[in-house]
C-alpha cells in the first residue's frame, strides 16, 4: 500500500501545471497500463479540479483510457452542455452513464457484528456493498478514482472510498450507508474522517475489493484570501494514509470555527451546480452547527426547480417534508415507502432544523404553496435578493446599511461552519 503524492498546507497554491506535473510522474511510477477507468465526480463537484484532472489522465493514457464514469451516486446524469464543462477535452465517446437503480452487483456484506459495534449500536443491520458493474467485471489494470476531499454530512469527510461504494454504488447500499449517517448523528460527524460510516466502507474495501487496482486522486480546495479558489493539496494513493492526510488538511482549511454565532445566515445556491434541496441543503447541513438557537438560515435558490433528483425521491419529500429527526424515525418504522428509501429519510433529517432555527427558502422556481407544504418558510427570491445582494455581499461578516448584522456564504459545498461554543457542547 502506498502514497505516491501528499502535497499541500493551508497556504500551498497547486497551478495546473504543477497538477500535472506530479501526476505524470506518478503515471510514470505506477507503469505501463492498458485498460484504464476514471471515476471522476459529477458537475456538483465542478469546484473540486476533478475535471481538469481527468482531463490530464486523458492526455497521459490517451486510448488506453477506455471508460470515464462520472460518480453520480444518486445524482441525475450530467448533461451534454456540463461534461462540455467539466471534461473539455475528454472525448464524448468514453463518458459512461451510471445506473444506480439497475447496474450494480452486490459483491458482499460488512457483517452485522460489525457494524453494530462501529455504529455503537444504534443501526445493526449487515450492509450491502454494492458497485456498478463496469467497477467489478470491467478487467481494467488501473481505475482512478479522482475527487475532492471536504466536510460532509453524511460520512464525515467526502472521497476516498465514498466515491466508490456510493457514487457508483446502488440503492441498498446508498440508502442504507445514509441512513447510518443520519440516525447515528450528523453533528457527531462532519469534519471527520474517522466515523462509523467510514469504517463500514474501509472495512468493504478491505474485504472485497483488494484485487482492484484502485489508486485515489484526492484534491483539497481552500478560499484564497483576496477572493477565488486555490488548490491546497495533491494527494494520490491507494491506502486509507492517503486519506487521512487529506482529510487533516481539509480540517484546516475548509472547517470555519466562529466565535460568535451569528444569528442570521445567509447562503447562495449558484443555479449552475443546485438545482434541488436534495442538493441544495447543503446549506442547511453545513451550517446547522454554526447558527445561533432561534437564528434565521435564508436560502437564495434561484436554480432551485424540484427537491429530489428523481421522481421517486421527489415525491417522498412532498409527501413527508422535513419535519424532524423523531417523527422522520417514527415514519420509518410505520411507513413502507419512506422505509423502503432510506436515503430520502436520512435526506429529511440531515435538512430539518430540528426547530432549533428557522428555514426560509428562496427559490427561482418553486411555490410558496410546495416550499411551506415541506415544512420551510418562504420568501421571495427577487426580494430577499435586493436585501441580501449576492454581487454585494463578501463571505463571512457583513453590515448592512440598516445595522443588521450578517453571515454571508457563497457555495456551502466548499466548506463548513461551526460556533466554537456549539463545536465544543458535541465533543
């Protein structure tokens, strides 16, 4: 097991060409290889620089690339106008659709015993690990799995072997792996790599996959302090160190620890990468543990036009709406079809805001009448827009011209924000 490449500090800047010159050299050291697979994420990772290096990996293997499957997870496919985007120079003919529903196998299960005792008991359940076929049966010598490393809900850290076994896994597996996430405790997680969820997936990884001839290119991306994006860190291996030592610069650079807890939020969905609360709630996840008790969290969602990614999951959150860990818990146990999706009712408790703080959602494209029917507050995007001005407004602190104070947020998916006191109460 090795780390080929761990580069980067909180205030390392990685140009392109320096990306690519350290992955050349790693091409170079892993050797010579002739059926290779990429698993880049989808355009919701478009800040991640997974894009420009699966572009590099093309350029490297040339046709001996023969498949590029973005890790859509649950995610709707990405459009042709997107994987323009994101792979410019990947050619459209190599670009692989993942079918979650339909074109997985089942190679295994993490024992019961073992998950019950990583999850102290709370979920005691075997769980399915799942791939999409492509992944298992492809014969590749060499799959690259590429993604940026970041806070998140529902395994603590994102990327590494997540990319795998929920971005090109399949329903049981998804489904329940965010149910662990959620019933477990999001709070208890986010900003951590080592969570009950991640020992299931390493555990999976290590028990069935050993054969596959895995390596992880893992990106850390951090704000520049004049404005922008810069990549962090470079890690490239196929072993948990590699990481972890993602995972610790990540934890630098993408965790905000506030003193105070500002008492309103304010967070912008760009209509280019949200076009759900199924993706959009980000904003709710990672920002619940920096908000004040009784805080107002305003959503400007102008992309916002549906809150599932598909019709089935729609549906489950018009129908129950995101009321709240307790009576979410309550419906699993009574209900079959919000028992038979658990991703859409660990979604439900990962978007609720326990009533510890108000929701007000500002969509482009959905109804007062569908965004009430949910269980959020809403206002109207144009308004809410001329007071929060995203073009005025910096991230973090801002006064506005009426004294009121504000926390401003750009892209939730880049990081996430906690009240020190708040970080401190959950330890």
């Amino acid at each position: 097991m090795t780390t080929y490449i761990a580069r980067g500090s909180p205030t390392t800047e990685l140009s392109q060409s320096d990306l690519k010159a350290a992955l050349f050299d790693c091409f170079d050291t892993l050797g010579p290889r002739s059926k290779v697979l990429a698993l880049p994420p989808d355009f919701t990772r478009y800040h991640s620089m997974a894009g420009p290096l699966t572009c590099m990996v093309y350029h490297y293997y040339g046709p001996r690339l023969v498949d590029v499957m973005p890790a859509l997870g649950t995610h709707v496919p990405m459009t042709a106008e997107q994987l323009d985007r994101m792979y410019p120079d990947v050619p459209r003919h190599l670009i692989r659709r993942h079918d979650w529903r339909n074109d997985v196998v089942t190679i295994g299960h993490v024992p019961e015993d073992f998950v019950a005792q990583v999850t102290e008991g709370i979920y005691r359940r075997r769980w399915p690990v799942q791939l999409n076929r492509l992944v298992w049966e492809g014969g590749h010598d060499l799959i690259l799995s590429i993604g940026q490393v970041v806070p998140h809900e529902v395994v603590g850290m994102a990327n590494y072997n997540k990319n795998l076994f929920v971005g090109t896994g399949g329903p049981a597996g998804i489904n329940e792996s965010h149910f662990i996430g959620a019933a477990y405790g999001m709070e208890r997680m986010m900003g951590r790599a080592d969570t009950p969820l991640r020992r299931i997936l390493n555990h999976a990884q290590e028990q069935f996959c050993q054969h596959l001839p895995i390596v992880f290119i893992l990106t850390v991306i951090g704000p520049r302090p004049q404005g922008g994006l810069a990549v962090r860190g470079l890690f490239v291996g196929d072993d948990y160190d590699c990481f972890r030592q993602a995972a610790e610069l990540s934890a630098q650079v993408n965790f905000t620890v506030l003193e105070k807890a500002p008492e309103t939020i304010v967070v912008y969905l760009d209509p280019e990468e949200f076009h759900s609360t199924w993706l959009g709630n980000k904003a709710v996840y990672r920002t619940r543990m920096a908000i004040a008790d009784g805080g107002h969290l305003i959503v400007l969602a102008p992309g916002v036009a549906a809150f599932g990614e598909d019709a089935q999951i729609d549906g489950l959150i018009r129908k129950y709406g995101y009321r709240g860990t307790p009576q979410i818990m309550r419906w699993v146990e009574t209900c079959d079809d919000l028992a038979g999706n658990l991703s859409a009712a660990a979604h439900l408790i990962h978007g609720s805001s326990e009533g510890r703080f108000r929701i007000t959602y500002c969509p482009g494209r959905l109804s007062r009448e569908a965004i009430e029917g949910v269980g959020y507050e809403y206002a109207d995007l144009a308004g809410m827009s001329a007071r929060y001005d995203p073009r005025q407004l910096a991230d973090g602190w801002n006064t506005l011209p009426d004294g009121q104070r504000i926390y401003y947020i750009s892209n939730p998916a880049l990081g996430l924000w906690a009240c020190r006191q708040r970080l401190q109460s959950l330890q």
